[in-house]
C-alpha cells in the first residue's frame, strides 16, 4: 500500500520515471535516443510521413520533430532491421515492468491509462 503522503499522482510519476529510465537503458545500445526509437517505430508501422503528421504522432511540436529525425535519415532495409530489434527490446522491457502484475490488474491499467490518455485529448 502507498505511503499516506505519496498522491496518486506522485505513484504515477514514480512509475514513469522509472520507465523512461529503463527505456533510455533499453535502446541506448541501438544508438539511438528514446524519441528517435519512438520515431522509428511509427515510420515502420506507418510508412513514409511529412515531418509535421509524425510530429503528431509523436505528440510534440513539428520544430522538436526536426531534432528527432535529424538522426534518421530514412528508412531503409537497416532502418527497418533496427526498428524490429527496438521493437522487440521494448516488447521485452514493458513486460519486465508490467509483467510484475496479474493479468486482471494488467487490464485494469491499461483500462485506466486509455480512459486518461482520451481525456487529455479532448483537454489539452
């Protein structure tokens, strides 16, 4: 049980530290930045964009988008290869942390992340 000082939102940011941590240590020796991954990840999925549509993708201002992708100069069969074995990395550190939980629980967040991550959409 939580400290009865520690807020739900000092949990939450606990827990997104601790995965922003583990994801900068996860993709560090693929050479890449955790938004540079994120990036190539969407490029894999969906394909050749313009900057300002993976921008929204990525959810930050087009002009933040040029540093993420001043490393990445296209996706090629290489960018391709690294983007599966990111992937995968990912796939692997995301069930070392939410692998912790029963499968009932796993749902209930992913429940409640959606319904929050909805409502910060139509609240900005």
């Amino acid at each position: 049980m939580p400290d009865e000082d520690e807020t739900l939102a000092d949990l939450f940011w606990a827990v997104a530290r601790r995965l922003r941590h583990q994801t900068r240590e996860t993709v560090a020796p693929f050479g890449v930045t955790p938004g540079q991954a994120r990036a190539l990840g969407i490029l894999a999925r969906e394909g050749t964009m313009r900057l300002n549509v993976l921008s929204e993708h990525l959810r930050i201002v087009p002009r933040s988008g040029t540093e993420v992708v001043d490393a990445l100069v296209a996706l090629t069969d290489a960018g391709r290869e690294l983007a599966a074995g990111l992937g995968a990395a990912r796939r692997a550190e995301a069930e070392a942390l939410f692998g912790t939980l029963a499968p009932d629980d796993r749902e209930a967040l992913a429940r409640i992340l959606s319904g929050l991550r909805g409502a910060s959409e139509l609240h900005p």
